[in-house]
C-alpha cells in the first residue's frame, strides 16, 4: 500500500478521517458521530473528550477495516469547526463543555466589546464579534463562571484540543487564532491590547503555529491507544473554512468559493492583510501561509429550498421539485424570494430580519416559488460579491460545491446571477482533503499548497454566463437588493409581536 496522510475533519456532529496517497486519491475513510449538548435555548455544547474518542475509533477502523498499515501513515493535519471555547487548568484539564460556534448565549458580551472598543476593535480584527465567536464566549465564561475563568490556564479550539491529545503540544494556527477575534491581523500576533481592554490573562493565548507547520509527534499515549505510531508527524492544520478553501482549490486570488449547505458561504482568497471589510465580511488567516480570505454567509441557503420542500413538496422527490422550476422563466414569472428565515449574517447582520415571497400573482405556479427560492439564494450571494466588486476585487472563477453544484440549473443561475465562470469539483471532500493537503506539504510532498492542488484538486463541470440572461438578472438583483430596507421595519414589529405573544 502507498504512504499516506490522514486528514481529519472536526465537524460540529461527527468526524471523518480521509486516508490520501501521494496522487490526492482517497484510498480509505471513516466516519463517527458525537453529540451536542443544547441543556438551555441558545446553549450548543460539546465534551471535547468525545472527539478524541470519536476520531480514535475511525482510526482504529482504517487500521483494522480498511488495511491501512500504521508505518504508511506519514503524516497527520486536522481541518476544525471554528470559534468554539475549550478551557483546560494548570494542568491541562477540561474544565468545562467547550461552548461552540453555533452558542449564541453571549449577545451581552457581544455588545459589550464593541460598547468598550467599537471600530477600534474591527480595525485590530477585522471583524465584528459576532456571538459565533470564541471571545464573547471568553467574557460569557469570565461573567457567569467566574471560578472556572480563575482556574483557566490555557484557551484551545476544537481541533487544536485534539491535535494536544495527540501530540501533547499547546498551540493554535494562525486560521483559527483569527476567528477568535483576539488577533491582531496586521501584527500577526494576539492582540495585547484587546487582552488588557477585557483584563484576559496573556497565559490563555497558546503559541501561535502555520497551518503546515511541524507540531510534533504522535505522542506514546495516543499511539498506544489508537495504533498510529510516534513516528508520525502532526501538522497544524485549520478552520474548516480555510481547509475547504485549500480542497476546493481556492488558491490564488481569481477564484471565490460559492458553497451551498445548510447555510450558504461566499469566501475568497486574499493576498494583502490591510483589506479591511469593517466587519461586513469575515476577515480570516488562510490556511495558505501569508495569506488571508474574507467570507460572507447566507444563514438560509440550502435551508431555505430544504424548508420549502418539507412545507410545500413533503412527499416528493427532491431532485423533481427542483427541476421543476425550468417550467419557469429568468424572474419566476415576476415572484422574487428574499431568504432570510432565520435572520441574515452578510451583508445585513440582522437577527431579526425575516424572509419574504414578493409579488405573489394569481397567475403564479408553485414551479415559479422554486425558481424565486433558487434565484433569492443567489442573489443573497451576489450581494456579497458586490462588496468585492466595490473594492475592484477580479475574479474570474467560482468554484461551486455544496446543493449548487449538484443541479445544473442551478449551476447555470449562478453562472448567469454573477456572471463569471463556474466550475464544479470532480470529487468533492472539502475540509478533510484540505487538511490532508496540509499535511502532504508539510510533508515536503509539495513545494507548497499551490502546487499540491494541482494534483489533488480536479474540476468536472465549467458552466458559461450566458449574455442574455445576465442582462435580465443584473435588472432583476437591483429590484431583489430593494427588498430588505423595504421589508425591515415590518419584520422587525412581526417578530417583535411573536415575542411578546
């Protein structure tokens, strides 16, 4: 059997380790589940001692199941659900569940940093701190747990509690340390200043590594426990947005990410650390040493087609109902959806913001209500890539995976909404094949991560802007970005009105 890297993706309900040779081609994968604790509304939760496990399991599993002989696992880098808290003692235990990106608990604490610091805090990070954040969390910790604050010795991220179980080493890389908010992006450090304004002891900020940096040896401990061997190096590896970066092949500056889950991400490759989007856009260290990408998020993307159908095509095939909406034309018929359902992050970050069809017409079929929701995802999409368009950012590129890049409609709407090239992956593994990447650079495999994606990343399909319908929808998006002054007051007072009711 060929040498091999282990990728391993720390999502936020399972784990799936990718085993990739020197060519990018998975030779073997497992995946295991964990669960999340939710004990109050807003409250997301996690033990960090199940990861450990979990991921353990799928490597015993390659072992055993799938033949992977230890002594040609080469290397080892980890992709990791961002921004979530993990606080160990003085002598490196979990003090409590690591609260995770999707808590949104610490809205007070939120405020509070910008009430104290305000643009001075988006001009050190980037970034508003947004509850998804690990400091608003830090300061729930501090407000709430003082005596868990006062034990505290050391600040970890998901995967970087795994990489120490594994290794025993204290660190963080650069592409996670940024979604903390407690980074200085210019200086490249932890922020002294953001620490003091919030009186945060400096010994919670672990050394800061390159996300292909050497960080030690599987340690005697965890080979005895999962069958790897100490001769096995770890790399730093990643947020899993950077590392899906790094799988998709987003890699130079001409190419955006458009990925459609459950909520939907615009993220773009950036090559100059003074780009400051004042906090409209994410602003995050790549995964790709000395360089940077800044990402817009639609919360409802795929959720809002995935809620259309439970309500309005529940016994139907999925696939049918969304074809379906070729029995409409560009514009649905004069029906336009805005796809804020459950409140928007990028460009509008409003919680309380809801979503809309508008236009309704007698004359209106439900294949024009698909079309409306696949073109409003879009839209929502655009709206982000105007931002880059206004800062004259070029991209010639978009790289779609996620439900977008499964139908070809839809593929095609994108192609027509932002008018550039898309292409499709020939083998879509994101993160996991990210940190798998890292570790085969890391390994000295590649020159660099550029390189090591020209073998590891294939595209399939490439659909053309079709000059016609571009010009329908640029009219189109101009009425869609209408929408949301129009309809914010009213939204606000309904939601409002259900509160109180």
């Amino acid at each position: 059997m060929d040498n091999c890297v282990l990728g391993i993706d720390l999502g936020t309900s399972a784990v799936k380790v990718s085993a990739v040779n020197q060519s990018g081609k998975i030779i073997a994968q497992e995946k295991m589940d964990f669960p999340i604790q939710q004990p109050h509304p807003g409250y997301a939760e996690q033990n960090p001692e199940d990861w450990v496990n979990a991921t353990t399991v799928a490597i015993v599993r390659l072992i055993l199941s799938d033949k992977l002989n230890p002594k040609q696992i080469k290397g080892v880098s980890y992709s990791g659900q961002m921004h979530g808290l993990v606080l160990l003692d003085k002598d490196n235990q979990v003090l409590r569940p690591a609260m995770l990106w999707n808590d949104t608990r610490s809205s007070k604490q939120r405020y509070e940093i910008m009430d104290r610091m305000g643009e001075r805090f988006v001009e050190i990070t980037h970034n508003q701190p947004l509850e998804g954040f690990t400091l608003p969390k830090l300061l729930w910790v501090k407000e709430n747990e003082p005596e868990v604050f006062a034990k505290a010795q050391t600040m970890l991220l998901p995967k970087d509690y795994l990489r120490f179980k594994m290794t025993g080493n204290l660190a963080i890389d650069y592409s996670d340390a940024t979604g903390t908010v407690m980074l200085d992006v210019k200086k490249q450090e932890w922020s002294q200043e953001i620490l003091d304004t919030f009186e945060i002891p400096a010994r919670l900020c672990p050394p800061l590594i390159k996300s292909i940096e050497n960080s030690g040896r599987i340690n005697q401990w965890y080979a005895d426990y999962s069958g790897l061997t100490t001769e096995t190096l770890t790399f730093g590896g990643g947020a899993d947005n950077a590392c899906g970066a790094v799988g998709a092949g987003i890699t130079s500056s001409n190419k955006v990410l458009s990925s459609i889950g459950t909520s939907g991400v615009i993220l773009k490759y950036e090559a100059d650390k003074n780009t400051n989007y004042q906090g409209d856009l994410q602003y995050e260290d790549h995964a790709i040493p000395n360089a940077f990408y800044s990402m817009g998020v639609t919360l409802a993307a795929g959720f809002s087609l995935s809620w259309f159908k439970q309500t309005f095509a529940k016994n139907e095939d999925f696939n049918e109902m969304v074809n379906s909406a070729t029995k409409s034309p560009i514009g649905a018929n004069g029906l336009m959806f805005a796809p804020y359902i459950v409140g928007e992050r990028a460009p509008y970050a409003d919680a309380d913001i809801r979503g809309s069809f508008i236009g309704i017409d007698s004359i209106h079929k439900r294949s024009d209500f698909v079309r409306a929701v696949l073109e409003g995802i879009i839209f929502s999409f655009e709206d982000i890539l105007e931002k880059y368009r206004e800062k004259d950012n070029d991209f010639d590129t978009i790289v779609a995976i996620g439900g977008g890049a499964k139908n070809k409609l839809w593929q095609q709407i994108q192609a027509d909404i932002f008018n550039v090239k898309v292409v499709t992956l020939e083998n879509e593994q994101g993160p996991g094949l990210g940190a798998a990447m890292l570790a085969a650079v890391g390994l000295g495999w590649f020159k660099d991560l550029q390189e090591c994606a020209k073998s590891f990343v294939n595209f399939k399909d490439v659909l053309l802007p079709h000059k016609d319908n571009v010009a329908k929808y640029k009219k189109l998006h101009k009425i869609y970005q209408k929408i949301y002054p129009a309809t914010k007051e009213i939204t606000h007072s309904l939601v409002e009105y259900r509160r109180e009711n």
